[in-house]
C-alpha cells in the first residue's frame, strides 16, 4: 500500500510537471502555423496568440493527427473552425480521423460537392456532429480578439457557377478552391489550396494584397499554380510546399521551382523538411 | 492409476471431437457463390478509398474487399455474400478473395449489442481524451481492444516484448486480481478481499464485451490469483487443465489461437516456475523487499513458460525483453483500474471520465518512452524458423527442471 501511494505522489508531480511545461510552451503569445507532413496532400494547423486553434484541410490520411498532438497542449481538444479549400480526396479525408479526436466548433468550405463515397462519409460524420457547414465566398472575413484576421479571397461565386455548372467538382481541369489570407500584426500568410493561377490571380487583384511573407505554394507546386506576376505581386519571403515524396503527379514541378527561385523566395517542401512552423509574434517571423 | 484412467477417457473424447471438427469443415471452391456470416477478429485495414476485412473461411484464408463507407469494426457480425475468388500465394497456400460482396450487418443478442455500444463509447472517449499511441495502448491493457496506433510504436511494443500486455491476457487478469486483492486486503479480511476481487473481475469481463479471449483469461487468471492468496497449487493446476479442456472442446479452432496459448502458457508459468524462486528463503526476501522483485519474478516465469510462442509467431526476441517488462509491467494493473474507472465514469459524464483518464497519462508517457528507448537499443534475435522438435525439447528440458527442484526441496 505504501508502495502504491508513493508512486501517486511521483505521477501527480510528474504531472503538475508535464502540464507546466506544456502550458508554458504552447502558449507563447505568438501566431503559429504548422504546414504537417500528411504525405501528398494539404493539412494546415494554425495556432492564434489566444490559444484558438484553426484547420485548413487534413490531408489524405490519420497522420494529420501526429501533427495535431505535437502541436498543442494534450489537454486541448477544440478547433475553433476547420476549412476544407476543396473536396479532394488529399485534402478532406484526414478530417475522419480529427474528428473522432477533436471538437470542431464549425466547418468552413466553398459550395461544391463530390459524389465520391468517401465525401459522402464526411459529410454524414458532419450531419452526426450536428455541425452545420459555412459556405464561404471572396470577400467573407472574420477577426479574433487577438487581432489575427482570416479572409476568403476566392472563389466568387461566378467562378464556382462558371467552372462547375453542376456544383460538383471536377477531378482534373479548372475547379475553384479556397484562398485564405491569415494576418496578424505585418504578418500576413496565403493559404491557395489547388488552386490554380487564373483563380489566384483574380483573388489578389485587390491593391491591399501585396508583399506577403508565406505563400503556400498552389497545388503541391503542380505547373499550373503559379505565373510570374502573381509572385511579382506577392513577393513572399518563403513558399511553402506540402507535397509527399515521390508522388505519381511529379509535384513540385521543375517550372514552378525555377519560378520561385527567380523570385528569391525561399522555398520549404514538407516531404523534406517534415513539420514545417512557423512562428510569428505580428513583427517577426521565425522557422522552425 | 485412476486418474491416468480418467485423464485418457477425457483425451479420446477431446479427439473425437476434434476429429470431427475437421472432418465436417465445409468446401469451397473458385467462383462459388457463397452467403457467410462471420465475426471480425481483427479491425479492416482501411486505405483511403477502400476496406480490406481479412477472416476465416473454412481453413483457408479469406480477403474481403469492400468499399470505404460503411465503415466496420473489430467484432462486428456480418452476413456477407457475394462469390469466391481464389488465389495462389507464393508459399503454394490457397486463399479466396471476395471483391465488393454485400454486406450486412448484424446484432446477435441485446447483451452482446449492450457491450459493443459501450465498447464504442470507450473507443470514443480515449481517443478524444489521450493523444493516439496512447489511447489505443490504454484502450488494450484494459479492454484489449485494438485500436491503430502509428506502425513505429507498435513495432517497438512488438520488439521489447510487450505487445502481449495489449492482447488481454490471463497475465494482465492476474496482475489486475492481485492489485485489487491488495488494496481490498488493506482494511479488510483477506476472503472478503479475495472474494470482491474476483467480483471486479467479472465486472471487467461484462466492460470488456464477453470477448472469449478476455473470459479465458479471466478464468485462469482466476485461477493463479486465488491459489496465489489460499496457498493451494494443486487445485489451481486441475482448474487450468481443466478450462483449456473445455475451451478447447468447444471450439477446437481455440488451440491455434496465440491469445489462447500465451495466456494457458504464461498461466501454467505462473502456478509452477514462480513458486521456484520463492522456495529459497534468500530470494524470496530479496524479492519481498524490492519495489519490483514481484514483477521480475512474475516476468521471467511467464517469459520462461511463453519463449517458444513468442518466438515462433513473432519471430524476433530482444534480450532487453525482461529488462523492459520489469520496468513497466507495474504500471499494467494500475493503467487497467484507470482505465476501468475512468470508462465507467465517462458512461455518465464525459467530463469526469476524461479526468480520470488524464491521471494515466504520467504512467503512459513512461511506458512509452521506457518502449522507445529500449527498442533504439537493438540486441535484437531473430529465429527462421523454429521446428517442433525443438519446442517439445525446450518444454520437456524446463518441465524437468522445475521436477527436480521440487523433488529436491521434498
């Protein structure tokens, strides 16, 4: 019996410990933004100053949950809202695994469907939760009290209407996908989805989006993402690539590096770099 | 004489029946069309567009290939039927495939379909409570339930020696009993105590959904505990041949299960090589005095009785095996009483269960961290294959050993 007690009195410091350290290390005040290696596809966790956790899209598989865990408190189980850019496969399918873990408080996405039975699936795990989805279009925006803002560039809904009659996304040619721009402070961070360079282009069209410090690179850097003058417009300093090692697409492609180096952007690759964060307090920006 | 005439009585019915067990096995044959109803014993491999159910049919190995929606899991009953395909693998051994049957599920009895339900809400629980390697370690030790972890974890379990605390052995029983027994013995009489852990048993196997390999464990964990506290081997002994008769003369297919076997094994372990080291009076006050000189004892009996097992279905054997086993082996009965409760309470409020299962997560955390160290280590053996001879060898070696420590103590 004394034996037993004095191993509760290790586990409860031990405890007291761990949670300490936790705390302390997650909850630094600062913007953090993790492009997760989920393997060929998207999956982006966003962490506000506030502590507010965000998601845009989980990747093909369960291994956005390895990302999740790493990267906030273990006792945190609530993701404010969670966006899915597109239904594709690679970016909604981890969703299925986040939930069975985590709360989420609302799901975002543009207004297309996909008949797939693994779509179905999410979208009936969704209706269970009694989550009601957002349709988001250009021009919706929300700000936290910690002053990071979340604003949808794209797509219009003449570009939904134009590139799917049907509202069901097409597999290959153009669709329309979700381009987020996350700022906080002079930080400001472009999350593109698939899309591809017509949509991005029309989405920063707007004088106020210029000089950017993260791109997330199009498309797992297919060909068809970037073009000249969207980088000339943008000018980020780092362009992130999340993209799975030796993928059947031949993501990234020769074109779409050269053009990043020809920009002087410095480019990551989640399939190199694994986890790649990064951590900004709205001044600075630092990668880890 | 009586009872070697009794014994063989027993022995020539349990051949009969196995004998016909075989003989009446069904038939099949490429491109026959079949209705199957089949109990899943392990959870579909799940890929992004499809599932992959691995079972039983006949003797022969059976794939199905099912689509991703609707989702199955461990211990579902489905009625499945569609037609055979039949493929050749390498090793020249047959095994059918059915491509996109249909199939429907089914609920076999309210008790059962009570279980399966709860059995769910502590899947859900865990896993939004623990991060992932440690909800489905915890979901294991306690209810044996699989659940996925990440592939690295799992081999490193598999390579230290330790996947067997997730397969709900009789070994985790014992070690659950004895923990009870301890802390109901504390501030009562030791009946009473024993009596009560034996209700907390049972109480387990009704949480744990009636799982055959978790009722065979309780019993002979049963077994060893109780012989354990009222000092009677001998009865102990005949209850154990005795169940691993009955188990196996209900369903002979039983004796091919290595849950079956580690957990008669290990038992049989326990009731004969443990009482060895306690026979001296210096190791046994060694062992009484240590913090985990219990655990080091009840480690090597049970690694001593289960090595030809473990070597011939897993393979590989880490010399650090014991080591590792000594060190976490005292957290498996007091991850399985937080387990326990923490389920139990979460049944009724999702927030005071969560709490509770928070309290595993120093242990989880060591024994994780414990695994992955040691499994970094290597010293890693890895045995081809083990033939028969070798294993009758090494059984006969360990039984005689054990006779002439005895005969020596008389």
């Amino acid at each position: 019996m004394k034996k037993y007690f004095a191993i509760g009195t290790v586990i409860l410091i031990f405890f007291a410990g761990f949670f300490s350290y936790q705390f302390v290390k997650f909850n630094d005040n600062k913007l953090h933004i993790v492009f997760c290696d989920v393997g060929q596809g998207d999956g982006i966790f966003i962490r506000t100053p506030s502590n507010k956790n965000f998601l845009i899209d989980a990747g093909p598989d369960e291994k956005i949950v390895g990302c999740l865990e790493n990267h906030m408190p273990f006792w945190e189980r609530n993701i404010s809202v969670a966006f899915l850019s597109h239904p594709h496969l690679d970016h909604f399918a981890g969703f299925n695994y986040v939930m069975k873990r985590y709360n989420l408080i609302s799901f975002a996405t543009e207004d297309l469907n996909n008949k797939s039975a693994s779509f179905q699936g999410l979208l009936s795990q969704l209706k269970d939760k009694k989550l009601r989805i957002q349709y988001l279009y250009s021009g919706d925006s929300f700000k936290i009290k910690d002053g990071t803002r979340f604003s949808v560039l794209a797509p219009t809904k003449d570009f939904i209407d134009k590139t799917s009659p049907n509202g069901q996304i097409g597999e290959t040619g153009e669709f329309a996908s979700l381009i987020i721009l996350v700022s906080y402070g002079s930080f400001t961070a472009l999350f593109t989805g698939d899309s591809q360079a017509p949509e991005l282009s029309q989405a920063i069209s707007d004088n106020s989006i210029q000089d950017i410090k993260i791109l997330g690179v199009p498309h797992h850097g297919s060909k068809t993402g970037l073009r000249p003058e969207i980088l000339s417009r943008l000018k980020p300093n780092y362009g992130v690539i999340s993209v799975g090692a030796h993928n059947r697409y031949g993501h990234p492609t020769r074109f779409t590096l050269d053009l990043l180096n020809e920009f002087n952007v410095k480019t990551l690759n989640t399939s190199k770099n694994g986890d790649i964060e990064i951590i900004s307090d709205g001044k600075n920006l630092q990668v880890r | 004489m009586k009872i070697a005439a009794i014994a063989s009585v027993f022995l020539l019915i349990l051949g009969v029946r196995v004998f016909l067990y075989y003989q009446n096995q069904p038939h099949f044959s490429e491109g026959e069309d079949v209705d199957l109803k089949i109990k899943l014993n392990s959870g579909p491999k799940i890929s992004s567009n499809r599932q992959v159910i691995s079972a039983n049919l006949g003797l022969k190995h059976l794939l199905i290939i099912t689509s991703f929606l609707p989702q199955y899991h461990y211990q579902d009953n489905l009625k499945i039927s569609g037609r055979l395909r039949s493929k050749v693998l390498k090793n020249d051994k047959e095994m059918f495939i059915l491509y996109y049957p249909k199939i429907e599920k089914t609920n076999p009895n309210i008790l059962l379909k009570l279980t399966t339900e709860i059995r769910q809400k502590f899947i859900d629980l865990f896993s939004r409570t623990l991060p992932k390697n440690y909800s489905s370690l915890l979901l294991g030790i306690t209810f044996g339930i699989k659940e996925k972890m990440t592939d690295n974890f799992l081999n490193n379990l598999r390579i230290t020696g330790v996947l067997h605390v997730i397969a709900a052995s009789g070994m985790n029983v014992t070690l659950f009993g004895g923990f009870i027994t301890a802390v109901f013995g504390f501030f009562l009489k030791r009946q009473l105590a024993l009596f009560l852990s034996i209700f907390g048993i049972l109480f387990y196997v009704f949480l744990a959904g009636f799982e055959p390999s978790i009722i065979r464990a309780a019993i002979m964990g049963i077994l060893v505990f109780s012989s354990q506290i009222l000092g009677r081997q001998r009865l102990s002994s005949y209850g154990l041949i005795l169940a691993g008769y009955f188990m196996i003369l209900l369903s002979p297919d039983t004796i091919f299960d290595i849950g079956f076997q580690l957990s008669f094994v290990a038992t049989a372990g326990l009731l004969y090589i443990r009482p060895v080291f306690y026979s001296s009076k210096r190791i046994k006050r060694i062992l009484d005095t240590s913090l985990v000189g219990e655990d080091i004892a009840t480690t090597i009996s049970a690694q001593a009785a289960t090595l030809p097992i473990l070597f011939a279905n897993f393979g590989i054997y880490s010399i650090w095996s014991i080591m590792v086993n000594t060190l976490v082996l005292w957290t498996v009965p007091m991850l399985m009483i937080i387990g326990a409760v923490g389920g139990t309470l979460g049944l009724f409020s999702d927030f005071a269960g969560k709490i509770f299962i928070f309290v595993s997560f120093p242990l989880l955390f060591y024994f994780e961290k414990i695994v992955n160290l040691f499994s970094g280590l290597g010293g890693i053996v890895a045995i081809g294959n083990l033939s028969w001879q070798v294993i009758a060898g090494y059984y006969l070696l360990l039984i005689s050993l054990i006779y002439a420590r005895r005969t020596h103590k008389k």
